[in-house]
C-alpha cells in the first residue's frame, strides 16, 4: 500500500531535515484480536512527525515507521470514523491519558500516512456527516489536545475569559475555536499582526501583541509557548487563575518561574496531555451541534508529503495541513 514513512533520522547538523522521510510503498496491516482496520480518507500533519524525523519519541529499532497520528476514514463495516491516536495498554482502565504504557500512532504502532491503517476497536469514533473527512482528521491530536485543556482540565465555564498564547498553530487555533464555541471570552496573542488579524476572525474577541498588557485579568491562560510567554501567562491571570500547559514550543527552561506571584495568587499550573476517547467523541458531538469547524490551512494529496511537511517546518502554515487519499 502506499505510504509515508521514516527509514532513518536526520542529524541534528543536516542540511535536509526530511533526509529520512520515504514516500512509496509499504505492505498491506494486519490487525490483530480486538483491533480493526481503517481505510484512511484523510490525515493531519503534527509537529509530532517533524519530531519523529529527528528521532524524538521514536526508537531507531522502530524503524521503518509509518508517520501519522491522525486520520478519518472508513472502518470495515463502510462506516465513517475518525481515529483516536492514543494507544493504551491492553490492561489499563480509565483515562487514557494516564497509562504509563500509553502511546500515540506512529510511535510503537504504525500511523496513519497510509492507505490503511489498524488500530484497537475501542479508538475508532463515529463521523457525523456534517463533517468532512478533512475536517474530522484535524482533530484526534491538536483539537482534542486542546478540547481537554479548556473543558477538563481548565473545567472552564460560559462567561469564563481566557488568554490563548501564540495563535497561529494547530492547538492555538482550535483553542480559539472551541473556546468561542462553548461561550467563553477570548483574548489571544500573536507576534504576527496577520495571525493575530486571523484570530479575530476565528472568533477571539481582543487580540494582542505578544506581551502586551491586556486590559483585564483573566480566569485562565492556554500555554503552549513556553519560556516566550511564560511570564506574561503568570501576569495575566487573576487571583485564584490557572494556566493549563500542553506543549513549550520556545524551549522548556525558563529564567524566572515567577514562583512568588504563583503562590501569592494562589494560582494553578495543569498539565494537559492529549485526551480520551469519550473526550474525543464529545469534541466531535460539539462541533457537529454547534456549527464550529477546524481551520484547514492547506489540504494536498499525501503523495505531496513533503511540502506539507516543508511548510510546518517553517511555520508558514495557520491552522491544520491535511493530506488527502
């Protein structure tokens, strides 16, 4: 079948990052007792398969190994499905996201650039025809990454205002989104002023330059960024706020944790990985009752990886790259 896939790392000096990415043929899945086999129609792109071609999170050993944690497609009953990428030990019960034996496709299992791919039963969602295969493939990692971040771990209300830091990337933008969508008050923050003129008509209702003060303080801050926004996350909180944390972007480190302003607040600091398969299918139950759809900046054909790839790598992108079978 065809597929794309990793056969080699790139060094970490390499001229061509992609120097280890393969486009061309790979045989057929087999699933095996308690999985199923789904017909990929559409993919997304993450920045978890540019990591995956520096060997992060994947082990030499695994390779060759079929990028892709994201997909819509049909099962084998001709069903439409979306695809949750978290794969759990077969013995863990309870949110998924706490397994220390958890993985994500493309990992220890083959993704989802392909014609095909297998997975267990228990992570194949229902697709409502309201939305695109495109548009359901965008969301098993980034949407759902930050559909948990908004509604479990930052338990964020109606009425509620939240600081969205960095828009631009998949997570922010559906931050953005599904944000608006369950009635919350949205600023956002953006280096860019196209991004940030786009993030507006995502549905924020202020945007600003990133680290600018903003004229209220919020109840709770999505970080992704990091060390960049870190600080100003911390300063824009009220007391008794809380900043939900996926992803450090601009590096891990910080030179000040601002430690005294967290503790005089009170303030919280979550950690937010990924999601559940329930969570996933609520995401999906909200989008198809409230009309919210995932921003696709470019949809291609899969045998045009490499640009997609290209354009993530150098951040020319605002929203989701999807690859098309």
């Amino acid at each position: 079948m065809f597929a794309v896939y990793a056969d080699s790392f790139a060094a970490a000096d390499s001229e061509d990052p992609f120097a280890g990415l393969v486009i061309g043929e790979r045989p057929d899945p087999v699933a095996p007792d308690g999985w199923t086999t789904v017909t990929v129609k559409a993919a997304s792109l993450n920045h978890h398969d540019l990591w995956s071609l520096r060997g992060v999170g994947l082990r030499e050993e695994a390779l060759p190994m079929i990028l892709g944690c994201d997909a819509a497609g049909f099962d084998e009953d001709g069903n439409e499905v979306v695809v949750h990428a978290v794969i759990s030990d077969p013995s863990w019960r309870g949110d998924e996201t706490f397994d220390p034996r958890r993985s994500l496709l493309s990992e220890r299992h083959q993704g989802t650039f392909a014609d095909k791919v297998v997975v267990p039963t228990t992570n194949v969602i229902a697709k409502p025809a309201s939305l695109s295969f495109e548009e359901a493939a965008c969301l098993p990692t980034a949407w759902l990454t930050a559909y948990r971040m908004l509604y479990t771990q930052g338990d964020l209300k109606a009425g509620d205002t939240v600081l969205v830091q960095g828009a631009g990337g998949g997570v922010a933008t559906a931050l953005i989104t599904l944000a608006r969508a369950g009635g919350l008050k949205v600023l956002a923050t953006s280096r860019d002023e196209g991004k940030r003129t786009k993030a507006l008509e995502l549905g924020a209702h202020e945007v600003f330059e990133s680290g600018a003060r903003l004229p209220v303080k919020v109840d709770a801050v999505m970080e992704t960024v990091g060390r960049a926004t870190w600080s100003h996350s911390v300063r824009a909180l009220r007391p008794g706020g809380k900043i939900v944390i996926s992803g450090t972007t601009s590096g891990p480190k910080l030179d000040d944790a601002e430690l005294t302003r967290i503790f005089f607040l009170q303030l919280s600091v979550i950690g937010s990985t990924m999601g559940t398969s329930a969570e996933l299918a609520s995401l999906v139950a909200l989008l198809d009752a409230s009309g919210a759809r995932p921003l696709i900046d470019r949809a291609i054909p899969m045998t045009e990886a490499r640009d997609g790839f290209a354009a993530m790598a150098q951040g020319d992108i605002f929203g989701k790259v999807v690859f098309t079978r």
